[in-house]
C-alpha cells in the first residue's frame, strides 16, 4: 500500500487555480523531495496533504485515509516552514506533549540527546536560538514514530552541524519505513536525501524522477578546459571562466572530438555533470529562484 495517494488534486482560491490536476503516489519508506518556484502551489499542497485544507477536486489518502480524520492524523507529522512555541513552555513539555499523541513515542530523553538539545530540556523553547528551534521542531515530529512526515522548508537557518543532524534523522526515519515529503530551496538537501522528486511550476506537477533522471532531463553536459589563445574558439559558443572557458554540448565526446580535428591546443579538460539546479531552471524558467 502506498504511503500518500494523491488522484487529480485541484485547489481553487475564488477564480485563482492555485493546483491544477495534480496526482502523484509515495511508498512507504521513501523519501520525496518537492521542488517548486515561489508560487508554485508548495504550500498549498502541504496543506491539503496534512488536512488543513480541503481541495476543491480530487482524493487525498495518507496510510488509506482522508488526512482531516483524526484517525489519519495520528499517523502523519508535519515541520512548518514558520516556527512559533507557546512563550512558557519548556522543550520538555513540548517533547512530553508531542509524544502523548502517539501510541508509539520514543523517550524524550533519547530523541533530545539525538538533536543535540539534552542540555536545554528544561529551557522555555521560545528562548532557543533559530537554529534550535529548527532542530526542536524536527524532534518534535519524528519523536512520536509517525507513519509518514511532512517537512517543509526545514532547514532554514540551519549551521552545517545542525543541517548534518537533520539529514542523519531524515535518512535513519526512512530506513525504519517512515515516508518522507520535504520541500527545501536547498538543491544539494533534496539531491542527498530524496529518492525521488516532484516538481511543480505554476500549480501544475510538470516533471518526476529521481534525481539522476531530472538531471538527465537536461540534456547538456558542460565541457571545461584551459586555453590560451580564445581566437581560436570562434567557431564554438563558450563562455569565460577565469582561466577556464566551458561549452554546453549534448554530445561531449563529439566536442572532444571537433576540438581535436581543428587542432586547438588545450589543457586540463573536464566534463561536468549538469547539475539539479540546472535542470530545474530548464524545466520551470530562469525567473524560478
């Protein structure tokens, strides 16, 4: 059975399609990475994934249920993109409240030391800094052993120790079964921990697949090498890299090829992967970021 089922989703804001048709299926034990220009319908689409909105066509199932159930509610887990605790209450209350919603909660304890915060579970969580709010909100969610988790934009704010903590909890969760749903503006977030990706652009789901196959979807690689005399390129389309310049080309061992049979003398040749960025600007538009 499918962890999250979604079958021709639409949203509608007054006469503003903000979702158009949308459908898309996740395993159990996978982890997802949603990608979107600002104004794609991200958000939205969280909402409707977690209940919080009803969508104006279309069926939403998560573990075989209609997400506004508290049924189904109990076995999903959300990280909002926008943090804000209750002013008085320590991280081990929250810890403590989170965990009695769920029949199989770890210890707090255990799921504190995990996150870094074992020192600061008696710490009102609103005086925390951005970056342990962000690694609290994440404890918070997977301490009560959720079905499926729901995060979006994550690691905002995030120091490299707290983003490293946060992609070994992610990839430790889906190893246990948990299904993972992330939206982040992070590329290199989304290529190290999704298996797959969805991208959405202008309410519409436009593209899915790993990460190697959106890559691919590109259809460029780029050559660089170091040269000394640029004239005689004039025949090639390349751009300036410093000391390097670098062609884009479908076929680079073609382009090897022609630079050889023109006897153009170079240096230091590499051929890039197009990187995930790239291949999301072809696909949804150079304006996307």
């Amino acid at each position: 059975m499918n962890a999250i089922e979604v079958k021709g989703i639409s949203k509608n804001f007054g006469k503003s399609q903000v979702l158009k048709n949308v459908s898309f299926e996740i395993e159990p034990g996978k982890i997802v990475g949603l990608l979107g220009p600002n104004g794609a319908g991200k958000t939205t689409c969280i909402e409707l994934l977690t209940g919080l909105r009803q969508p104006s066509q279309g069926i939403i199932k998560i573990c075989q249920q209609n997400p506004r159930l508290i049924a189904a509610r109990r076995q999903f887990s959300v990280t909002p993109q926008h943090l804000q605790f209750p002013p008085n209450l320590t991280v081990q209350e929250l810890l403590h409240f989170s965990a009695s919603h769920y029949a199989l909660a770890e210890s707090t304890w255990a799921v504190a030391n995990r996150f870094g915060l074992e020192n600061d579970l008696k710490r009102r969580a609103s005086l925390l800094s951005g970056g342990q709010k962000r690694r609290l909100a994440l404890a918070l969610s997977i301490i009560g052993n959720p079905k499926v988790l729901f995060l979006d934009e994550p690691s905002t704010g995030l120091d490299i120790e707290s983003r490293r903590i946060l992609w070994r909890e992610v990839k430790e969760y889906a190893r246990r079964g948990g299904t993972v749903l992330i939206t982040s503006h992070y590329f290199d977030e989304i290529e190290s921990l999704s298996d797959r990706i969805l991208v959405l652009n202008k309410g519409e789901l436009i593209k899915t697949g790993s990460v190697k196959e959106i890559k691919e979807s590109y259809g460029f690689k780029k050559v660089t090498f170091q040269i000394s005399d640029r004239s005689s390129l004039k025949d090639f389309r390349f751009e300036s890299l410093g000391e390097r310049v670098m062609i884009k080309t479908s076929d680079p061992d073609g382009l090897v090829r022609n630079l050889c049979k023109s006897n153009i003398s170079f240096s230091g040749l590499e051929i890039l992967e197009t990187s995930l960025e790239e291949a999301f600007l072809d696909l949804t538009g150079p304006g996307a970021l």
